[in-house]
C-alpha cells in the first residue's frame, strides 16, 4: 500500500494447528498474510469456522491453556518479532500498544469490581498520585461518549446497559494507549440503533488518536464507509484482501460475491428465495487440496478441487486488491494494466 | 463453465460442533475398573465357591500372618480373612446397591417431579426433604435396628431413606435448570402431558448429575455399612462384613494387625476406585 | 374472524421494586397464510410477546384468538408451533433427530412405522437427508441443521401458526439465507401462518408481508411492510431503518 510504508503489524504465511487433550486437531489457519500499516483499519471477514477469532487470538497470543498450538510463519509488530516467544514474552513484547475490544462487553467485564477500577487497570503502574489517576479515569470516559462519569465509574457492570458496558470496554481498551486496537465483532451482541453509535466511536477515536485497528466481524455491510482495507477468510485461507470500496463493488472472489449476494436488503429488497451457497464450510481436521471453497463454488473446475490458487492482482482493479481465486488468474492472464489507486474511503 | 458435483447439504458435522468429549481411557481408569470387577467377581463367587470359605474354624493356624495358604492371614478362630473379606466384601454390595436404588428411585423422582412441576408439589417435596434431613440419622439406625434386627434388607433400607433428600436435591435442581430450555418447552407445545415431558425431556437431562451423585452415594453407602458393623449393629457374628472385620481385629492390632489392615486396605482400595470412576464418568459425560 | 387475533394483551413479569409491563397493551392480527413481521430491539416485548401468544408466558390482561377460539395446548393440528432462536437448545441432547420431528405424532399415538416415514418425509422436505440424519443426534448437528430440525419437528404438527423467534439470528450469512428460504418455502406450501420475530429489518422485509414495530412494549407502527419500510411514519421506525448498514 503506498499510504502506509512502515506495516506496524505484519503477519506473514502464518498457518495455525490446534490440537485439544482429546488428541483432535485442527488446520485453522493456512498460509495467512496480513498487514496493517500504522493508523490503518483494516476489516477481517469471515463467517465461523474461518479462523478469524484464531488469527486475532494468535496475534494477541491469547490462546486457552488447553489448546495445543503449532504456528509457522511470522508475526512480528512494530519490527518485533512475536512468533516463537512464549506467551508470557508474546504478551510483554507487545505491552500495551495492542488492546482488544470484545463481542460481549457483559462477560470479559468482571461482575464484582467496579468498572472504573477495572479501566485503571491496565495503568495502574504509571499513574502515581489518586488525583492523576482519577483525571486519566474521567478523560477516558468522557472520550467513549459517557455522560455521568462520577456514576459510572463507581458502577458495576450488571448496572449498565449494553452499549454503557460496550463504552466502558472500549474505555479500558484505550487505557494503556494502543498502537493497534483489535476489535472481535464489537457490535453483534448489541441492537442496531447503538451498533452504530459504537461504530461511529471507534472511527471517531480511531482517527483522534491515530489508532490501527483491526474489525473482526462476519458482516461485510458493517465495514462499508469505515475501514480502510477489506480481507476474506474462509476455511484459513485468504480469499480476496483489497482496498474497501474495491472489495464492495468489484468483489473478484465468488465467495466474496456469495457473502454479499446472501445479505437480503434492506433498501433495495429482491423476491424469495435468496441466493445461496450450498454445502457446509470444509471440515478443518482433515487435509485439503486445491481451492476450500471450490466445493460449494459454482464456478469452480477440475482445477479449483486440485490445486490451490495463488493470490494474484485483481484485473481491472487498485493496486493492492488481490484474490485467491482461479478465474482471477485466468482474468489476469489476458494482461489488463493496473490503474493507480482510486483513493482511500476517508480523506 | 463446468458446474462440479455439490457436495449435498452437509455430508459430515462440522468437527467443532462435537459436543461430547471423548477422552481415551487412562491406565489409572482400567486399574480401577479391573479392581472393582475382581472384587465384585470374588465377592460372588464366594456364594457359590466352596473353597472360599468364610466360617471355617483351624485351630492349627490361629492368627496366621498372611502366607500362601492365607493370603491375608488369619484370625483368632483360624478363620481365613481373605476368604471372609470376600464374604463381607458381598453385604457392602448388596446395601450400597439398595441404597444407591432407593436413593435414585425415590429421591431423584421426588426432586424431579417437585421441580418439574413446581408449585404446591414443589413445596410438599420440600416439606418431606426437610422432615427427613431433620431425622436423627444414627440414633434412629440403632433403634429401628435393635428392634427389627440386623440384616441386609433392613440396613440398606435404613442407610438409603437417609440418601433420599441429597438426591432429591440434585434432582430438583438439575430440573430446574433445564425446565425452562426451550427443548422442553417444544415438548409442552407438541402437546406433551407433565408425565410425558417427565420422562422424555427432563429424566435424560437430569441423569447424568444424578449418576454422578451415585457414586458418591455407593462410598458412603459402603462407608456407612462398615461404620455401623463396626459399632456393632451391622450383621452380626459369625457373618462377616468389612466394618465388622475392622472392629474385631481391634484387639489383636499389636500382634496380627493384618486382621483390620486387609479388609481396611480393601475397603479403601474399594473407595478410592468407586470415586475415580465416578468423577472420571463426570467429566466425561458432561454437556458443553 | 378467522386468524390469530391479539386484542389489548398485557404481559407483566414482576421485578424487584414493582412490576414490568413486558407487553402494554398490544394488538395485531396474522391473516391466515400471511406472514407478519415482528420487529424491535431488547426489551421491546417481542420475544414475551411470542411467548404470550403459544402459552409459554402467562398473560395478564387481554385476549389471544386462534379462529375466534381461545389459543388452548396443542391438541391435534391447526394450533400454534413455535421455533426457537437458539437452534442447538431447543432440541433434547439425548434423542435421535428422528424421533424429535416425530414427537407430535408420538404424542398423538401415531403408529412408529408410519411417524417414522412422514418424519423421514419431513426432514427430506427441511433439507437434511433422513439416511445421513435420521439418527443423528443434536450434538452432531450444526446450528442451521438443528434450525432445520426444529423446523421440521413444528411443522409436522400442522400448525395455522407458526411463531419464529429470532430463528435466524445466530447463524451465519451462508446459513441463514438457507434457513430463510426455507422457512418461506414450507409455509407457502402448508399453508401456514408466520409471526416471524427479528431484529433483522431487512430479512423481515424479503420474508413477510406485514411488518409491527414494537418500542418499549408498544406498536409504534403496522402495516405493509414495503409501504412501512419505504415511508415510515413513526420517528422511531426512521430511527431504526436508518441505523441498518448496508453496502
């Protein structure tokens, strides 16, 4: 990407397998690559069972004790190298500059510590002085958009509502001032109407602070106009990764397109039945060959069930927008140059 | 563009949608198993066995020290303590399984069906389970047993009343927790009657928390049984049984120890076993 | 007047210091062979609306009619069935997928032969192979399987209707247009009417003809639902139409 020369995250052809204690393992991520520049937002799709929440965990170096887990490739963030450390080392590597936001505010909040003791946590080593650290506490409530901060900060979490919980999470989220802010589909558990309030936060935020940061949802229309960039996993693998609006308007991979199709909509309504994919999502215990998609893929051949895609420039489209896909290569081959980048979605 | 075969919808289940853990079985399991199957083997045996012989009187070989003769020696009588554990190792079967049985049957019914149904049932069970919790257990035990007299049948009834209110309790609140899943709410709407929603829907559920009390149960049911031949109202002389065994080597424990040691030893080896399977079977079985 | 009719109903739960009004007053009518939208967010009394109308939640005040006929347990078809939002825990872990479609025969003393094959029909009609399915049990399904089981096992009992959940809401893109589709597709054929509760705008819109939004127990607005979607006339309903993502 020419905005961004110095990637803070780079995760280069990381594979993941996990293993549990029943001895069952599992190919989760394959072969993956992602970057993310410095105050870039990039969007992580996928549906459950593409390894989406893995590939966050991993980053973070986050994964239950009771999972086994074998890693190839690299991951290194802000030129350290994370991959291979322990995760005790993994964790103190990255300090505070990578802090997470989760789906349920209510269950990675602790019920029975008030929720403005449980911001200062991730703090509490640098404020010295009660008085500094209360004027930390209000400024980060104020940021997330709380009114009341007195009271909420004595709250508990059971005494706030979904979006306040949701606030108070981002809030505890940019206590230790990130770098990079990893967000795990931070608006599914939440209706519609604060779904965007939160949304409009973290952009607002993103872009104050100079934020990166990483969306991890299944929703493809909830990226639309926020992030920067747009990557596709299914199965582990990387479909399709390119600039946002390149994604949504010419999506060069059919599952992309299938993501997309699958939506009914709200504005523009289509007649019953809705388009969709048959089959279920590849079982990742066992080997696979060729495309994991190319099973439920209508436009797949002999070719897409043997041999694996390589990612290749989409046709037609920005410099940087790449797909996994066999008829991409095919498009490619009839040698259309690249245009110059069509701009980023936010000036 | 040639259209490749679909595969139809869904030919497997996803491996992560697995709900049942299936752990290999561990060596520690397998000692355990092959134990509690020798024993229950040798205790039956015993009925029909003639060489096993547990009132047979020798004495030539009074207070023995454990040989290949006698491999857990013998006592005072000449009487060989193998031969009698095994016997005795036959009664605490007999009233741990009564008990379990009377435990499961009528406590975890009433829990069930308490819990089930809630209300005034609810509170009627809850009654009776307070009333029972409120008996006091051992003077009652001896009483109703000097009175009635030692035996199997009364002892394992009399330790298994004592079970109903610990199982009722697992039971009912193992029913409430899945009275309101919307599985048994779906029967309800299907048209099934309280006793059908009973039987399909809450009993499977409630199964495995009651199982895994059952062998919590069985340990104490044995524990109990030793405890009380011990005090003397278990079987009586010259019937043999593990609490009894205990108590009569008392006297001899500086000079033939191995006649409380062995059975104690069995008994605890028996314990031991009961509750690693037990909490083995829990894990195991429980739903995500 | 034919149809389920909900005249004035009130849901009350008691709470600590008082009591909720869940649903305040609420009437609607699903026309036989319609499919009606019930939309709203948490706590907007749709889901104890839903429970209301199969009997799964007392009601305080109001009436719910079925055909002119008080909504009475399920005696035979004609009733109402409902389907549940989370698929995996609607059904019994214990038992075989077969013989939860067939419960409502069971329950009916059918003959096992013959609930066994309109059962086998049934899951053949949902999508799911009665020799890959039939004895499967619900922990070797995936969600969208389970919906369909659950489905499958509502509609054998021939209900006039059909009360839907939030069915579809914690499935994935790929899963949930199958459901939906078929959830469309079964219904048109039994004949069936649909309240079909959601928090999802735009699959109410592809999937029902009427559309009620509900606000703190309340109809804020009703009607059709392209006309209510494309002209709202409540501020609220704006509110909600507008904050929906789309590409």
């Amino acid at each position: 990407m020419t905005h961004h020369n110095h990637p803070l995250l780079s995760v280069r052809g990381l594979s993941v397998g996990l293993s549990d204690v029943d001895g069952r393992s599992a190919h989760v991520l394959e072969d993956v690559d992602l970057t993310v520049a410095a105050s870039e937002s990039v969007g992580l799709v996928g549906e459950s069972g593409s390894g989406k929440s893995v590939l966050a965990r991993t980053v973070l170096g986050l994964h239950p004790r009771t999972t086994h887990i074998t890693a190839q490739g690299g991951i290194s963030f802000a030129g350290n190298e994370l991959l291979g450390l322990t995760p005790r080392a993994h964790r103190q590597t990255l300090g505070t500059d990578v802090s997470m936001i989760f789906q349920d505010p209510s269950s990675s909040l602790n019920p029975v510590v008030r929720v403005g003791a449980q911001i200062l946590e991730a703090t509490h080593r640098r404020q010295s002085s009660a008085h500094q650290r209360r004027a930390l506490l209000t400024g980060l409530l104020e940021s997330v958009g709380l009114t009341d901060v007195e009271r909420i900060a004595r709250a508990y979490p059971s005494e706030l509502s979904g979006g306040q919980r949701q606030r108070v999470g981002i809030a505890a989220a940019l206590a230790g001032a990130p770098r990079l802010l990893m967000a795990d589909e931070p608006t599914t558990a939440l209706d519609v109407s604060v779904q965007r309030t939160i949304l409009d936060l973290l952009d607002q935020l993103r872009h104050e602070r100079s934020l990166a940061m990483i969306h991890v949802t299944h929703d493809l229309a909830l990226l639309s106009g926020r992030s920067d960039r747009i990557i596709v996993l299914y199965a582990g693998r990387v479909m399709e990764d390119g600039p946002t609006p390149q994604v949504l308007t010419q999506p060069a991979h059919p599952y992309t397109r299938a993501l997309m199709e699958m939506r009914p909509r709200l504005r523009r309504p289509q007649p019953l039945p809705l388009p969709q994919i048959r089959g279920d999502l590849p079982r990742l215990d066992q080997p696979r060959t060729g495309c994991p998609f190319a099973p439920r893929c209508a436009l797949a051949d002999t070719r897409c069930h043997s041999e694996r895609p390589p990612t290749t420039p989409v046709p037609e489209s920005t410099l940087g927008h790449v797909a996994a896909c066999w008829r991409t290569v095919e498009a490619a081959a009839l040698a259309v140059p690249l245009r110059e980048p069509a701009g980023r979605s936010h000036p | 563009m040639a259209a490749v075969e679909q595969t139809p919808a869904a030919t497997a289940p996803h491996a992560a949608t697995q709900t049942y853990n299936r752990r290999r079985v561990g060596g520690l399991d397998l000692l355990c198993l092959t134990y509690l199957v020798c024993l229950a083997t040798g205790c039956l045996l015993s009925l029909v066995l003639p060489q096993i012989d547990a009132y047979g009187q020798d004495f030539t070989a009074v207070l023995q020290p454990p040989s290949p003769e006698h491999w857990f020696g013998t006592d005072s009588n000449g009487r060989d303590i193998f031969d009698r554990t095994l016997k005795g190792g036959l009664s605490s079967i007999v009233v741990a399984l009564l008990t379990v049985t009377i435990g499961i049957v009528v406590g975890g019914g009433l829990g069930v069906v308490g819990g089930y149904l809630g209300g005034v049932a609810d509170v009627v069970v809850g009654t009776l389970l307070e009333l029972l919790l409120s008996l006091p257990g051992l003077i009652l035990v001896m009483v109703v047993i000097t009175l009635l007299g030692p035996g199997y049948w009364t002892i394992g009834t009399l330790i298994g009343i004592f079970m109903i209110a610990p199982f009722a309790r697992i039971a009912r609140s193992a029913t409430l927790a899945v009275r309101d899943r919307s599985f048994v709410q779906a029967s309800r709407l299907l048209g099934a009657g309280p006793a059908r929603a009973i039987v399909t829907e809450v009993i499977p559920s409630v199964l495995p928390a009651v199982g895994a009390y059952a062998f919590t149960a069985v340990t104490a049911a044995v524990v109990a049984e030793g405890s009380l031949s011990f005090l003397g109202f278990g079987l009586q002389p010259p019937e043999p049984s593990w609490g009894g065994l205990i108590s009569e080597g008392r006297t001899h424990l500086g000079t033939a120890p191995w006649i409380t040691l062995a059975p104690s030893m069995v008994l605890c080896a028996t314990i031991l076993s009961v509750n690693l399977l037990g909490q083995r079977l829990s894990t195991t079985t429980r739903q995500p | 007047m034919s149809g389920l009719v909900v005249t004035d109903l009130h849901v009350r739960y008691r709470v600590p210091g008082g009591v909720l009004d869940a649903v305040g007053g609420v009437s609607l009518a699903v026309r036989p062979g319609s499919a009606v939208g019930l939309v709203g967010e948490s706590g907007s009394g749709k889901s104890s609306l839903a429970r209301a109308i199969v009997g799964l939640t007392p009601i305080f005040s109001g009436s719910i009619l079925l055909d002119g006929q008080p909504v009475a347990p399920r005696r035979g078809p004609g009733g109402v069935q409902m389907v549940f939002q989370d698929p995996i825990g609607s059904l019994n872990p214990s038992r075989q997928v077969i013989d939860i479609v067939a419960e409502s025969l069971t329950i009916d003393g059918v003959r096992r032969a013959t609930r066994r094959e309109r059962a086998a029909e049934m899951l053949t009609e949902v999508g799911l192979p009665p020799n890959l399915f039939a004895t499967r049990r619900p922990g070797q399904l995936s969600g969208g399987q389970a919906q369909r089981v659950a489905i499958a096992r509502a509609l054998l009992a021939e209900p006039a209707v059909l009360v839907a959940d939030e069915p579809v809401s914690g499935v994935d893109v790929s899963v949930q247009a199958g459901l939906v589709n078929l959830l469309h597709r079964t219904t048109s054929k039994s004949g069936a009417a649909m309240l079909f509760v959601s928090h999802d705008l735009a699959i109410v819109r592809a999937l029902c003809d009427d559309i009620v939004v509900l606000k703190n127990g309340q109809v804020r607005e009703a009607g059709r639902t392209n006309a209510v979607i494309d002209d709202p006339q409540d501020s609220y309903t704006r509110e909600l139409i507008e904050a929906v993502p789309e590409i």
